[in-house]
C-alpha cells in the first residue's frame, strides 16, 4: 500500500495551523431562579458563530436551578456565586490547555487567568453575578488558596503560576436596566 509520500516521492506535508492573533474574550451567560440554561436556547452557538473571527467564546455557566433538587432551595446566592467561580477558574484553565495542545489554531494570546470577560446574567443569574463580584474582592491569598485547592499537585500549581494566577483580573458588564461596569 502507497502513501502519499510513495506517488510523489516527497515526504507528506506538515499541517499549518491557522494563526489566530486575536486577543480573546470570553462571554459567560448565568441562568435564571427556575432554569437550568435553556432560556438562552440558541445564544451560545449564534455569539459564536458571529464573532468567531474575533476570538470570542461563549460558555453556559450553570447552578443547582431550584426545580432541580430540594438541596438547591436552602442554598444562598452566594452559594451559587461560589459555583460560578469555580467554574469561571476551571473553564479559564481548562480553555488554556486547549488553546495550547490545539492542533489546528495557534493563538497568539491563549485564554488564561487574565482574559477579560463578559457575563450575561437573567433575573437571579444577576443576583448570583453581584455575589460572585463582592467574592472578587477577597484578597490574592484567598484566591491563591482556593486555585490550591483545586490543583494539589505540583504541577498544576505550576501551571496556575504560567497561565498568570496573579494577573486574574475580572471584568463585568451587566446586562440590563442600570448597565453597570465593574472590576475586581
């Protein structure tokens, strides 16, 4: 049996990634009370597909929705917040790696703790949104502490360390009447 490099007798080409130079932004969408996402339906794949040239990415964050469990009806908004910025942290790390080991981008900026973020919340998505803002001002150790945590080896410690864990900067834009901006 032939390959490639048989018919033409070169070795086969090596694939070029395609150079993705934009700086990358994430937009994160937070659920309602009762929902479990579905009242975004189509919004992720749509933001998506409209700004793919602008290295944007759309994640559906979720939380215990209230119809889910009796367990999620004790829990505070607060509580919720400590879910979605562990996902926020996760999915930043997460994405990183991706943009990487990606076979077929290179990226000039992969995503990491510093990347500048959107959230779109709807009703108690914008309550959970104001907790998790108040729980951005926690001091540096804190968030040092909760990262550890999550990576208790050596090595992803010394990923958070590559990636920027001190550069994590949170940007908000709130949805809404009283569109508001906030940093932490």
């Amino acid at each position: 049996m032939l390959g490639c490099s048989g018919l033409t007798g070169r070795e086969p080409a090596q694939l070029t990634r395609l150079k993705i130079t934009k700086v990358p932004h994430v937009i994160f969408l937070i659920h309602g009370f009762r929902d479990d996402g579905s009242s975004f339906q189509d919004l992720p794949e749509i933001l998506s597909a409209k700004y793919k040239d602008e290295n944007i990415r759309v994640k559906l964050l979720k939380y215990p929705a209230v119809s889910d469990s009796a367990e999620a009806l004790e829990m505070s908004s607060y509580d919720f917040a400590k879910i979605i910025n562990a996902q926020i942290i996760n999915y930043l790390i997460e994405q990183n790696s991706a943009d990487i080991n990606d076979s077929l981008f290179e990226y000039s900026h992969p995503v990491d703790l510093s990347t500048q973020f959107t959230v779109v919340a709807h009703s108690q998505g914008g309550l959970v949104t104001m907790n998790f803002l108040n729980s951005c001002l926690m001091s540096i150790n804190d968030l040092k502490k909760q990262v550890d945590e999550r990576c208790k080896y050596q090595e992803g410690i010394d990923l958070l360390k590559r990636i920027g864990l001190e550069n994590y900067l949170v940007r908000l834009f709130a949805v809404g009447s009283g569109m508001r901006r906030a940093s932490c």
